[in-house]
C-alpha cells in the first residue's frame, strides 16, 4: 500500500488557488481601467472651452486650467495634468455629460479657431482693456479679449 503526502497535495492546491485568485483581481482591474477610459467617450454634450493658465498644486504638480459656459454662465473649472505652454489663451473642444456638466474634459488634440458668431453662441464675450504705451507715444492702446 502506497501512502500519498497529503502536505504536497495540499501545497499544490494552495498554488492552484493563490494563482487563480490573481488571476480573477488582473481581469477585474483590466476590466474597470476600460470602462473608466470609455466612460468620458460616451458624453453627448460639446461647447468650446477657453484654456486659460497654468495652477500650481502642491499635490499634483502643475495643471491647466479651462473653463466653458453653459446655459449663459460658466458651468465648470477643470484642471488638467497634461500641457503645452503654447496652448494658454485658446480655444478648445470641451465634451460634458448632458445629465451632469460638471462631468467633463477637453479635447486638446485639436485646437479650434472659432469665429465670433460661434464664440457668442458658446457664451463668451468680448471684452475691451486699455494699455498705457508710456515709452512711446503716451497714449492709451485700446485692445480686446474674450472672456
């Protein structure tokens, strides 16, 4: 009579175990990271989001901010991680979700160049600022900004 070594059995099946139970936490984690990729895709609602400055979070490091208006009045201030300096002052596609807009994020793929119909349409409006030219002619220089 052949006795077996139930301890090596049982370690056998320890690993078997230990191996599947990984192997169930990867496939879920795979499965929300997409889920949580997709979710910002599904937003039906589009404006223009004027990309404004950069913030300094202790936290993060440093971050865009932006902002869109919805409804006549500025809906959301968003930071993002991700920059380009030469992106400050500019016009961006900005997705929302039509339930809940402060459910959002810009597309900063592609920059846009609105024109002002569209710009009025989006809820921005032009404003006038004055400069004072003190070296040259000493005059005030009138120019212009949207906001």
């Amino acid at each position: 009579m052949i006795k077996e070594d139930v301890r090596l059995q049982n370690k056998n099946d320890q690993w078997k175990m230990i191996f599947a139970i990984v192997t169930i936490v990867l496939l879920l984690y795979l499965i929300y990271n997409n889920q949580e990729d997709d979710y910002p895709k599904s937003f039906k609602g589009e404006t223009i989001g004027l990309l404004t400055r950069i913030k300094s979070d202790d936290e993060y490091g440093y971050s865009l901010q932006y902002y869109f208006y919805l409804d006549k009045k500025i809906r959301s201030v968003i930071y993002v991680k991700k920059y380009d300096t030469k992106a400050f002052n500019k016009f961006f596609k900005v997705k929302y979700d039509t339930d809940d807009p402060e459910k959002n994020y810009i597309v900063l793929e592609q920059e846009l160049e609105p024109d002002s119909i569209t710009l009025v349409k989006a809820g921005f409006t032009k404003t006038k600022y004055y400069i004072y030219d003190a070296g040259v002619s000493c005059k005030y220089i009138e120019k212009s900004k949207w906001k």
